[in-house]
C-alpha cells in the first residue's frame, strides 16, 4: 500500500530525536512491504528530498530561512511559549503543509495523519479534494491542549468527523475525544510500539542510575524532579537529565549546587539506547502524558520505569508490577527514587516484568504496524 504521512515532527537523520516514535512506526510499516512517503516541514541544513530507514522525506519550506516553528523537540505549543512572536509562522506553515499534501496526495492509497492540528486538520482537506481516505493519530498533547482551548477543540471534533477512523494511542486519549464531542464510533485506541532490543539493561551501576529522558519543560515535571533530587544523600544515586527545552538553564544551575544531577543535554535516540542499557532505573515525572513512547523504549531495554501516577503513564506503569507509581509531587517522587535505588532485587524483577509486559500486550513495533495496517485496509474498503 501506498502511504503518505503527515506531520509536522519527524527526524532528519538517524540521530535526531525529533519525531522519533513517528520514524518508528512508518519504518516498520516500510519494512513490511508499504511504500510510505512522509510530508514535514523542512530542516534548515539539511535537503528537502531524503531516504530514512526505507522511508521517503519530502520537507516543504513554509518560512524564510527554515523557521523554527517547528525545531523545537518538545513541539510546536513549547516553540510559541518560548517565543510568541513565532505565532506569524502558523499560517505559512499549515498553507505549505496543505500545498505539499494535495500535490503527493493523488498518488497515494492512504493519507495519516499525526496530530489532530495542524496535520490533521490539513490531511482532511487533502483527503477531501483527492478523494483519499485519511486516518489520523492522536498522540496525546494535541487531545489535551484542544479540551483547554474551545478553537482547537473544534479543529480536533472536525478532523474526527471527516476522518475514516481516528487512532488513540492510549485509553485515556480516546475518552478525551470522546468527551469533547468526538463521534465514537470515529475512535479507536491504537497504542504505538517498540523495537524489542536482543540484549537487556546491565541495571548494576554503582552508585544507581537513574535516568530522565524526555523535553525540559513543566508538563514533564523537570522542576519536580529536580526539588527530589535536593533532598538525596549525596552518593546514593546520580540523576542523568537528557533533554533540552526552555527550563535546560534551569537544570544547569541546580546541577552546580547538587553533585547527583548530572545534565547532558539532548542525545540522539542511539545514544539514549545505549544509556538505557547501563542505567538502573528510567524516572519520568510528568504532570500530564499520553503514552510515553520512552517509557515503552525504557521497558523494552529491561529498564525498571518510575513514572507519576497520571493517565496514560499508569497505562504501562502497574505499581509494583511493571514498575513504580508516585504521586505528583518532590516527596513522594524523592522516597520512591531512594527505594528504587536501594533495592537492587527489586529493579531487576520490574525491569524484567516490564519487558515481559511489551511482548505479551503487543506493544512491540510489529504489532503496532500490523494494528495501523488493519486499520488502513478497513478504511479503503
């Protein structure tokens, strides 16, 4: 089949982390006989026209000089935090991504779209003038942000009605939808997946590891995390922060002052790969998630996961069973980071659970190509 993506964050090489879930899927998709061709915005540097993992890029260029609308690895909403101004760059980039869109849509079977808006929105339209059917993905933050803003929730229920199908990627995701008037029977919950690596997390650095992955911004708790951190002994257990966002200043000051953070700032998803197989223990302790591809990347290396207790990260996180659950705040996320680092016994039996846990529920890579496949073959019957 032949498949056009849509969406305004996916990687421009193997080491950029940007879109990174989104490369997983299309190139499993590609690998299992698909011809899939992906529209997003262009990449200062780097060439409108490309071949990732079996994947055809094709960027378009909606503001002069690249734009920086969309660089940002936490999203489009984090990039008009930092930066207001960089509102004027909205319009050129959806009038581009539509451009793009209708002119590769006609020679495709499929148009999927990832995020409700802009892309999703976009697709519609494209689907509408082609004549394509179109599916759409929501990923978690587009659901949340459209039930706190009233324009972009009738974006979102619009893109819903008009869509053959709209996938959730968790539980959670799909009853916001439903709650802000998406149509029912539009919904389905369709979780993404993981590669399953061969070899498991070593889990026996001293002192333990525990590692942060993810974008340094309030929704994933950074400044939680970091008021934990001052009240551990110094030596019981070293904090790795990988990310970069607006609150990376932020990291970098208590980091002089606390001896257990240590901030490396943004890696690529090869070299998060490799730290998760040394590290002891994943913490992620997010105010609001819609199903944290980290925390499925954390358990397929045998990873313990120690995750705030909110929908979607609960989805994959059973305390006690697949991995820990603490409540939104420094104390209790400080007393379950010392429990975890002080039990080595019981980071091998969550790592090794959480493992065991992807593979029986299909949360492998595979499995998430074949849902996403069996969804297209409905919608073009």
């Amino acid at each position: 089949m032949r498949v056009l993506f849509v969406t305004t964050s996916f990687p421009s090489d193997k080491d950029d982390p940007r879109g990174n879930h989104i490369r997983v899927l299309a190139s499993q998709l590609a690998a299992e006989g698909n011809h899939v061709t992906v529209i997003a915005p262009a990449r200062r540097g780097h060439p409108l026209r490309g071949q990732l993992d079996g994947v055809t890029v094709k960027r378009f260029s909606y503001w002069p000089g690249g734009g920086n609308l969309t660089r940002n690895v936490a999203g489009i909403v984090p990039a008009l935090r930092e930066r207001p101004l960089r509102l004027a760059q909205l319009p050129p980039l959806v009038g581009s991504m539509l451009h793009a869109t209708n002119r590769e849509a006609g020679a495709t079977d499929m148009i999927h779209a990832h995020w409700l808006y802009p892309a999703g929105v976009v697709a519609v339209r494209a689907a509408r003038k082609s004549g394509k059917p179109v599916v759409i993905t929501a990923h978690g933050g587009d659901a949340e942000l459209a039930t706190r803003h009233r324009a972009l929730r009738r974006a979102a229920v619009w893109a819903i009605h008009n869509s053959e199908k709209t996938m959730a990627v968790s539980e959670a995701i799909a009853a916001s939808l439903v709650a802000m008037g998406g149509r029912e029977d539009k919904i389905i919950v369709s979780p993404l997946g993981v590669p399953i690596p061969t070899g498991a997390a070593d889990r026996s650095h001293r002192p333990p590891q525990l590692l942060f992955v993810g974008s340094l911004i309030e929704r994933k708790g950074i400044d939680i995390l970091l008021d934990a951190a001052d009240g551990i002994e110094e030596g019981l257990l070293e904090l790795v922060v990988v990310g970069d966002g607006p609150l990376q200043d932020l990291v970098e000051r208590r980091a002089k002052t606390n001896a257990t953070i240590r901030p490396l700032g943004a890696m690529s998803p090869s070299r998060v790969a490799q730290l998760m197989h040394t590290a002891s223990a994943l913490v992620l302790p997010s105010r609001s998630e819609g199903r944290p591809f980290v925390i499925m990347e954390a358990m397929a290396a045998g990873l313990p996961v120690l995750a705030t207790d909110i929908s979607g990260s609960r989805e994959l996180v059973r305390d006690g069973a697949t991995g820990l659950l603490c409540e939104v705040d420094a104390d209790s996320l400080r007393q379950a980071m010392v429990r975890l680092a002080g039990d080595s016994e019981l980071r091998d039996r969550l790592g090794n659970a959480g493992r065991e846990m992807l593979i029986v529920e299909k949360l492998t890579a595979a499995h998430a190509a074949d849902r996403v496949s069996a969804v297209y073959e409905s919608a073009c019957v």
